[in-house]
C-alpha cells in the first residue's frame, strides 16, 4: 500500500481530475493474482463508492469502477498506460 495508494491518488487526479480518499484496502494473495482493491470516495461524494484495482507486480492502476457519472468523467484524451 505504501506504493499502491500514492499511485492510485495520482491516477485519479490525472486521469478524472478528481481527489481521491482511501476509506480500505484488500490484497489478493499472489497464488490467485497480483491485485489490490482499492475501496474509497471522491471528495465531496462521500457515499459514493469508488473502487481502484491496482497490480502489485507492475506497479499500475488497472481498473477504475463507481458510479457512470464519475466514469465518464476521464479525460478521453489522456491514455491510460
């Protein structure tokens, strides 16, 4: 989590233009797959549940999953990587 969470953070914030809060966390055991869940809200959209799938062995965001309207809120110009 000490990479996981400041990467996600700054995915959110480039990529939605948003402030993301952490609220928890799950990790995968590396047998099943490489991933954390992310579970959190977006400032001002407290109980709106934003959750980021992040992959610990290649140190990027994967998916982004919450609400259409906060989905549709990327920057379709930016490609994620």
């Amino acid at each position: 989590m000490e990479i996981a969470l400041p990467i996600s953070v700054k995915y959110i914030k480039e990529y939605y233009n948003a402030d993301f809060v952490m609220t928890d966390y799950f990790v995968n055991s590396g047998y099943i797959n490489s991933t954390i869940f992310i579970d959190g809200y977006i400032k001002g959209h407290e109980y709106e549940n934003i959750t980021i799938t992040y992959n610990y062995k290649k140190y990027e965001v994967t998916n982004v999953m919450g609400p259409g309207w906060f989905i549709q809120s990327r920057n379709p110009k930016i490609e994620a990587p």
